[in-house]
C-alpha cells in the first residue's frame, strides 16, 4: 500500500475459510533493560479492548462470526490474526484492523495479563525441563535480549508499566515496518482491495526497533541447578546458532532433522530406544534474526543425568565428524518435506 504496509495474498481455495495476520516487528528481543516480557505483554493485550471496542466485545463480535482471534510475540515479531469464513472475512478483518491500530491498553487489563504471565513463569521456574531450557539460553546469550525469558520474569514483569507498553507498540506497530498476510478462500484483489479501505490510512509512526544483538561466543561450562524433591532432570546441551538468513540454514535443518527430530533420529535411538533413560530426547536449530541458539535437550531420572549428557555430546560429535550415510540423509530430508507440506497444507490459521 502507500503507506509502505506489505500486503502478501495467499489464493488457497479448497476450504471456504481465510485467515489474515498482521505481524509487525515488535519481539522481544527488543525489550527495554531489565524489562523482559514487554513485547510479549504488549500483544497479549492487542485483543484486550480498542478505543471503542472492550476485550468482552471484541471476543463476542468474532465468536458471532464463527471465527477466532488471537495475538502473541516471539522474539523477532509480534502478531495479531484472525480466521473466520470466508463470507465473514469484511466484518473480521474490520475487528482485526482495529485491533492492531487502536489498542487501548487499560491498566485493568495489563493489570490482569500480568498477573496472568507472572503465574505462567512461576509455573515454568518449577518445571525441571523448563528451567533448564531457560537456564541454556542465558548461559548462551547472557544478560542481552535473547537470553532473557520472552514472556518476563516475576522480578522483570513488575517493573513493566504501561508508558513501557505504549512506547514499544508505538515503535513498532506501524505500517512502514509491518505486513497483513492473508491466506484462504478471497481473490486477490478483493483481499487487496480490503486491505487498501482498512488500513490504507494508518499513519506512519517513529521507528525505534533495532537491527539486532552482536552474537558472543561462550566458553564451555557446566552448569547445574540443585531443585531438591525434583524426581527428574532437565538435561540442555546449547551452543549459539545461526541467523535465518544463514546460507547454512537449510544444512543446518538436515543436520538436526538427523540428530534430534523424530522418533528414529539418533538422539531418540540412542537415549530412548536402546537405553530406555527418557520417554523421547530432540534438538533443534532455533534460526532469528541475529543468530539465535542450538540445543539438545531430553528430561531422565536424576541418577542418569550425567549419563545422558555424555550421550548427548558424544551424538553431537559425531555428527560433526563423520558424513551421514546416504539412506539415513534421505530419511530425515522425507521427515522434513513431509512436516512442511503437512504444514502448508493444513486449514488457514
């Protein structure tokens, strides 16, 4: 559109249902200094009333329309979306340009996300797997954006107030920086021509997001968290990763899909299969905008802890040392394509 808003249109007609999204760049890797959870605060609350819309009234209008309505933040992007039928896509996308141009943020609703997100932390703290999967991230990143926890600590969580709240969706819930992205059954035109009347006339805002975190590069160290009366543990390996836009990316994918994504990948063989110290161990290659973070994780009983760890790493070496053979390659890229086409080929939203 004029106003620099990217509109992406995706023709999928085999179901009567679109969904559209609106996703902008306000992740939490640009929370403020000991303010973690802003990004995420700020777009739980895009669905929790507008200038002239309650959260009451906004959940009612697209639950009479057969739709549903969401909004959440990851570290890169934040997002509000909604899917309805595709008769009904006028009147939702109506609710969804509101939702994203207007929000209200009333203390009583940052209040109550708050609380709400203080009580989801407090929860993961005591979760063995949870926590360790925490604890690597900081190890990797340190005090910097992508070592803190996305969705704000019980120390960080308080200190958020709702200036913070309005000056990070100001800075980037605009539409010089953000796209709509709308996929299912609606012509392309006729989604572009809704977009031009619903949100042709958002005004650009000041642009404050920044272009990322330099990437340090950790020594090797152990780190052990004592939780007494915790029947397991969480075991992490991590090491820092790559960015999205790596050229190794797609490599990097296969490399994982080979050590830790699936049942028969040689993590799960190793732990689980042939030794029986975990109901299932995987890794991933977590890709961001500035390169982002390794792990292989598993959860086993407190006493096969160590044991596990040496599996873990002794896989992980090896898989750097020596070429994956021809037939087990060809396996994990089938792992892959059939996850992506299973995923591209599901219902819009």
């Amino acid at each position: 559109l004029a106003n620099g808003l990217r509109v992406i249109v995706v023709e999928k007609r085999d179901l009567p249902i679109v969904t559209a999204t609106v996703v902008s760049p306000a992740g939490g890797a640009h929370d403020p200094d000991g303010k973690a959870g802003t990004a995420s605060l700020a777009a739980d609350l895009l669905t929790k009333g507008t200038a002239t819309r309650s959260a009451e009234q906004i959940a009612q209008q697209v639950e009479s329309l057969g739709g549903s309505i969401g909004a959440g933040a990851d570290w890169d992007a934040a997002f509000a979306t909604v899917t309805v039928k595709a008769d009904e896509i006028d009147p939702a996308l109506t609710i969804l340009a509101d939702v994203a141009r207007n929000p209200a943020f009333a203390q009583e609703e940052i209040d109550r996300a708050r609380k709400q997100s203080v009580d989801g932390v407090a929860v993961q703290l005591k979760d063995p797997a949870a926590l360790s999967g925490i604890v690597a991230s900081r190890a990797v990143f340190g005090n910097r954006a992508y070592g803190n926890l996305i969705s704000g600590t019980p120390t960080s969580l308080p200190r958020i107030t709702r200036d913070d709240i309005t000056s990070a969706y100001r800075g980037a819930w605009n539409p010089g920086q953000s796209a709509l992205v709308v996929v299912g059954d609606i012509a392309s035109k006729d989604a572009t021509a809704l977009a031009q009347r619903l949100f042709g006339d958002w005004k650009q805002g000041n642009v404050t997001v920044s272009s990322g975190q330099r990437l340090l590069r950790p020594d090797p160290r152990v780190i052990v968290v004592d939780m007494p009366g915790s029947g397991q543990a969480g075991v992490v390996i991590a090491r820092p990763g790559i960015a999205r836009a790596d050229k190794d990316f797609y490599a990097a994918q296969v490399a994982n899909a080979t050590l830790g994504v699936g049942f028969t990948s040689r993590l799960n063989r190793e732990i689980r299969i042939k030794r029986g110290l975990a109901y299932g161990a995987g890794s991933s290659v977590d890709a961001r905008r500035a390169p982002g973070i390794v792990t292989a994780s598993t959860q086993t009983k407190n006493p096969s802890a160590p044991e596990v760890v040496s599996l873990i790493a002794a896989e992980m070496k090896k898989l750097g040392e020596a070429p994956v053979p021809a037939a087990e390659l060809d396996s994990r890229k089938a792992v892959l394509v059939g996850c992506f086409v299973r995923r591209v080929g599901r219902t819009p939203g």
